[in-house]
C-alpha cells in the first residue's frame, strides 16, 4: 500500500527494554512511526506486542529506553501532561470495548465528556457524534445498543469512538481477529478510508497476513524482544531468512 508519507516521526522508541523477573520481553526494541504511516507490527503470541503498546500509552513503566510521542518523552511525563498526549492517539481496542450499558450515542460520547479540555465544553454533541458515526457508515445505528451489534459493527463504533477525538494517531490492536473474511476486508477498507480522510499515523497490530499485505506502508517483526527486521510487505514475504518465512507461511 502506498500512501502519502513524510519523515517526520510521531513515535520514536528507542532501546526499550521490559522484563517480569527473569522473562525478558522486550530487549531494546526500536521503532519510529512516521506522519501519514501505516505501520504494521508483527509478531507470535506472547512476542511482546502488547507488552510495547501498554508502554507506549502509559499504563506499563518501562525498565529503561525512552518513548517520544509527538516530540515529547513519556516515560519523563507527569500524570495530566500523559493524560494531554493520550488525546492525540486513538485506540481500537482488539474486543471492541464498547460499554454494554450505553447506547452508541452514549458510547461516542464518553470521550467528549471525559476529555474536556480538547474541544471546550460542549451542549450538543449531535454533529460530532454524527460525524463519527457518518465516517464508519453507520449513522443509523446512533440509537442502538451494544447487543443489538453485529461483530463488525461493533469494531466500525469503536473505531467512530476513537475517531470522535479526532486523534493525530490511531493504535489498532488485531483489527480483524474474530471477524468472517468479507467483514474483515470491509474493516480494512475502512481503515485505509480513515488514514485518507483524516491523515492519520497508524501503529496496527495484527497476525492476520493479509490485512498486513493490503494495509501496510512498512512492516516490522518483533522477534526476540527487538525488531528484528523491517520493510515493506514485499520485502520482508519474500525474505529467505527461516525465522521471518515463518510469518507467511
């Protein structure tokens, strides 16, 4: 996939490093995400992914390494200044995540409520919500419950929900797990239609080879704890290394 990207990185992690005991996870994994980018991460279960991306937002310590978002280093930052930067990055979260309790109206606008700051206080939060709701193609569905969702539909609210920040950066996390081949290329779709709309920089985790083949400006390979090789989709499919064959199998 191409897309229209600069060399401007919004995401620098630099040697970082992250262990439970004597389980090393992540032993001086890099990467830089650059604006504009689609950047995927692969990796087998239990690699780390999710060890780096709760780093990278704040909710892991990391051992030592530094993290920069948006120029700004988070392992230095305080508490409100961390809440600030979580504003700009969006996170689909791999079950959704929606709350059972609210209406999809409801759900899009909990963000609105929690981060004040971003937008000013707002009395009617129909446009946004609208919006949101309009870029997924589901805006007939503001009223609906979360059990009156498809699994589809389901992650199409939660991506408007991230959305409705209108966040500088988007964390997917295994974007088509659990979904039927046509629903999981119809979520592709939609992402590449965000990254296009939005100008979003996108980190995308995910096992699913095809999504990585059809959405990816570049590719990394978490093995080892470290990145352990990266390139485009192309490159990397076609490499004659055993460890990186293994992924596209």
């Amino acid at each position: 996939m191409e897309a229209s990207t600069s060399n401007n990185p919004v995401i620098k992690i630099k040697n970082l490093m992250k262990s439970y005991g004597d389980n090393n996870v992540l032993n001086g994994f890099n990467m830089e995400l650059y604006e504009g980018e689609n950047l995927v991460i692969m990796g087998k279960s239990g690699s780390g992914k999710s060890v780096m991306i709760k780093c990278l937002i704040g909710l892991e310590e990391v051992d030592s390494g530094s993290i920069e978002i948006m120029g700004k280093d988070i392992v230095k930052l305080e508490r409100d200044e961390m809440d600030e930067i979580r504003t700009e990055i969006g996170f689909l979260f791999q079950g959704s995540a929606l709350y059972d309790s609210m209406s999809v109206r409801e759900n899009l606008e909990f963000p609105l409520r929690r981060h004040p700051k971003k937008f000013g206080i707002i009395e009617d939060t129909t446009p946004l919500v609208t919006e949101a709701l309009q870029s997924v193609g589901l805006e007939d569905a503001i009223n609906l419950m979360p059990s009156e969702l498809s699994g589809g539909m389901k992650r199409r609210i939660a991506l408007a929900r991230t959305l409705i920040l209108q966040p500088k950066i988007i964390l997917y996390d295994e974007p088509t797990t659990g979904l039927d081949p046509i629903t999981s290329k119809e979520i592709i779709m939609l992402m590449q239609s965000v990254q296009k709309k939005y100008k979003t920089s996108s980190l995308i985790i995910t096992h699913d080879v095809d999504c990585a083949r059809v959405i990816a400006n570049r590719m990394i390979l978490l093995i080892d704890g470290i990145n352990y090789i990266e390139g485009t989709f192309q490159e990397l499919s076609s490499s004659k290394d055993a460890k990186v064959q293994a992924f596209f199998k």
